[in-house]
C-alpha cells in the first residue's frame, strides 16, 4: 500500500496523537457518509454486547485480522491469548505497535498462509467479516484456514446485517446489486481521509442467514449466532 492510499491508517495515527479524526467513506454509487473513529480505540464496555459476549469462545492462540488500532488484540492479550494481530495498513500496525500489541503484521487477508503457524482462533471483530469481500473469497479463505488451525479451531466472525435499514438509498443499492447477480450488502467502497484516499475495495455485510449459507460446504458452520440489533457475530466451528 503506498503512503498516499493509506487513509484509513493516516486517521488512525492521528487519532491517537490528537484525537477527532473523521474519515469519509464513499460507496460506488457516489454515496458518502463521515464517521468519526475513535470507537477502534474503545475499551471493552465500549463494545458491542455480541462482540462481549463471543469473547468467552476464545481459545488458544488468536489470527486477528483487520486489527486497526489493536482493540481486540489488546484485550485478547490482557486474557493470556497469544495473538498475531494483521492488517494491510502499514500505518495501522504502526499504531497497534505505540499501543502495545506484542506481533502486529503487515499483511493482506490474501496472504495469509501457514508461515503464521498455527491458530485456535480466527478474531474478526468490528465487522470484519465485512473483509473477505465476496462469497467466493470467503469460501477460498474459509478452506486456507481450515487448514491453519487446529481440531476444535472457532472462527469469530462479526457481521453488520444491513437489510434493517429504511434508507431509500441504500435500498436501491441493494437491489441494484441483485440485479448484477451481486448479495445486496456487497458493497463497494473506498475510504478517504485528507488528501489521502484507499483503493476502491469489495465489502461484504451480510445477514445471518446469509453468513451460514456462504460457510456451508467449506468444512466450517455456524454454531451461534450473538445479536444486537442488526449487529451480530457469528461463531464458526469445524463441521
């Protein structure tokens, strides 16, 4: 990633050092919203009750992917986990080695392979199943974990259901993307932030039902499902 795509990691960093930052996060369909990001920094009762909740079928040694800030590597490692915190954005780690996370990696969810070693969970929190960007490289992924991690491996995964919505926009969006054969929370996306600007990338959110429909057949399945709101995470167990 060069510097000037890294927005996302940019805002991070300056959040740390002074607090406030935005960023804009613009869909394809020319749609914008500004969210401000200091909730990657927030401690556990900042959480999602699911996300508090899916913390206890954490076992063993911890692949955090998309760590942003490090907030659940952080309280993963306060637990004694042995965590190996990734994400693509150089700044990102940058910001996850100032905040104390132990083994913080560049690395994109493509490259992940057996170098890491091996894992008795798989932590996507903060909707990062979101991540994995379409059913297909959910399903390739789910089969290059499977092979990552041991026996009774659990994959936390953290999804945003978006069918809940009224928003007339992001209804039309929806359909606009069933209609090229696209689930409807597929969303493409690019985040800016001052003159810095991410490349445009696939987003997956999803419903339950859906999450348990894409894990099927790829030696995975959805044991439980934690929900608030249309918030909700899904805990995968080897079938």
């Amino acid at each position: 990633m060069r510097e000037q795509e890294d927005a996302f990691g940019r805002a991070l960093l300056d959040e740390l050092e002074r607090g406030d930052a935005r960023i804009v996060v613009e869909r394809d369909d020319g749609y914008v919203e500004t969210e401000t990001i200091a909730w990657y920094f927030g401690g556990l009762r900042q959480w999602h009750p699911s996300e508090r909740q899916a913390l206890r079928h954490v076992r063993g040694r911890v692949l955090d992917i998309g760590a942003g800030a490090g907030r659940a590597a952080l309280e993963l490692q306060k637990r004694g986990h042995e965590v190996v915190a990734i994400d693509i954005s150089p700044l990102a780690i940058d910001v996850c080695h100032k905040r104390g996370v132990r083994d913080a990696r560049v690395l994109p969810v493509t490259k992940i392979d057996s170098s890491l070693g091996t894992f008795d969970t798989v932590a996507l929190f903060g909707n990062n199943f979101g991540l994995l960007s379409t059913t297909g490289r959910v399903r390739w992924m789910l089969r290059r974990l499977r092979a990552m991690t041991t026996s009774g491996a659990r994959i936390i995964a953290v999804s945003y259901d978006p069918y809940g919505t009224t928003n007339p926009d992001d209804l039309a969006y929806f359909e606009q993307n069933r209609n090229r054969g696209r689930l409807g929370g597929q969303i493409r996306l690019r985040v800016r932030y001052k003159a810095h600007a991410t490349p445009w990338v696939d987003y997956l959110m999803v419903s339950p039902d859906e999450m348990r429909q894409i894990v099927s057949g790829t030696g995975w399945e959805v044991d439980q499902v934690f929900t608030d709101d249309n918030f909700f995470v899904g805990v995968i167990g080897k079938s």
